[in-house]
C-alpha cells in the first residue's frame, strides 16, 4: 500500500500517482506504474476506471499490462501480476487465499459498502476459484478514517443497516462497516487487518476530500497492489 511519495508526478498529483484518470499526464503516471513494478517484482499490473459499482472482473494470462474499463473488484491466480486499486479516501481491501492461491483487489467507496461490494466479490472467489472464506486473509488500506468520514446526506445516502456505524453527528465508520461485512461473508475477525490510517488526516497519502478543502479538490490516487509472486 503505497503513500504518495516517491514518484514522478508533480503539482496536485505529486508524486506517486497511479491514475490515468485525475488530469497528470499519461507519461508521468507510466513512469510511477513501472517504479511500483519494480519495487515489488512483478511483471505486469491490472487496473480499472473504477465506476464506485461492484462489477467483478477475473483476470486469465496476460502479457501486458491491462487497463480494464467499469470493475471495482478484480480477482486472479496469475503468478507476478499485480492487482492495482487507485483511491483517495476510498478503500482498497486485499483478499489473499494461501491454500488456493488465489487474491483479489476491491475498490470500496461508500457506494461500494452500500452495494456491499465485498460479499460480491467473496462469491465469485468461492464460485470460480472453489476459495474457503475461512481461509481468506483480509486487509484495509488507508482511507477515510471515522474522525472524517462525515455524510451530511446520510439518511438519504446510507441504508438504515449501516446507520449504527455513526460515532458522531454525522461521521461514519467505514472500517469497521468493511470489517462487519468481510465476517458476514465467512472471513474470521482475525484474519482481518486495519491499517487504521485516515488519508485526510495524514499528509503522507493523496485526499480527495483534503483537496476540496483546500482548493479545487485535484489530487493525484494513492495505489494498494496485491501480487502472487512467481
């Protein structure tokens, strides 16, 4: 789980941002993608223009790096093939099976705890992979921690069943919403890991909402890459 340092990029997306989609150019955001490669051996990444929906993508051989259009969550057994979630505030779940080896990648917004993108995705590990949810090893990136996850719009945003997950007036957890719905689907609570870092608070990672506070909201995608390795 990468911080926004380190890269290529400069102005609002300085340094290391991850995405084609946020206005830095093509040039500087393949120059970061080939870093994280390097850093992390492996040979190729898949991506998506994620759309905050629970589209579920499995990703067979490739030999290139592949940008997918319209998934949240994508799902592979391929050996040194990275699995890229960009966010600014939204989280990335990893999920690893280590008897099956098999991992996946979700990109969780708070449309994607409403959609509950994290049941979908477990459903088609078990049902295309034959995963054992006991097995499943879960981690939550940095992201919206519940000192800023404020939805003003809660009652007509959030259904009733996430309504206990507010701390105060307004302000919502998300980790711990993400953290109920991984135990739903079969994930035993000690195979789950908060990272428990808020991307707003910290200045180490890219904000979308820190950005609208303080300007024009353009901000550059922290990455959470999950691989297996070779």
């Amino acid at each position: 789980m990468f911080s926004r340092s380190g890269g290529t990029s400069n102005g609002g997306h300085s340094s290391l941002n991850l995405s084609f989609g946020v206005g830095d150019s093509k040039e500087n955001v393949l120059k970061n993608r080939e870093r994280v490669k390097q850093v992390l051996n492996i040979s190729h990444l898949v991506s998506s223009r994620q759309i905050h929906r629970d589209m579920v993508a499995l990703i067979e051989p490739i030999d290139s790096d592949l940008e997918l259009e319209g998934y949240d969550a994508l799902i592979t057994d391929q050996l040194e093939v990275g699995l890229l979630i960009q966010q600014a505030d939204c989280q990335a779940i990893l999920l690893h099976d280590p008897h099956r080896h098999v991992i996946a990648a979700i990109h969780n917004g708070w449309r994607g705890s409403v959609a509950n993108i994290i049941a979908t995705t477990i459903r088609s590990m078990q049902d295309h992979f034959f995963v054992r949810t006991e097995d499943i090893q879960a981690v939550i990136s940095p992201s919206l921690g519940p000192c800023c996850g404020e939805f003003v719009n809660y009652r007509r945003e959030l259904p009733p069943v996430l309504h206990a997950f507010q701390k105060k007036q307004a302000h919502f957890d998300f980790w711990a919403i993400s953290r109920r719905q991984l135990q739903q689907a079969g994930v035993p609570e000690s195979q789950i890991e908060t990272s428990a870092i808020c991307t707003v608070c910290n200045e180490e990672f890219f904000s979308y909402r820190r950005a609208r506070k303080l300007g024009n909201g353009v901000t550059g995608r922290n990455g959470s890459i999950i691989a297996l390795p070779a």
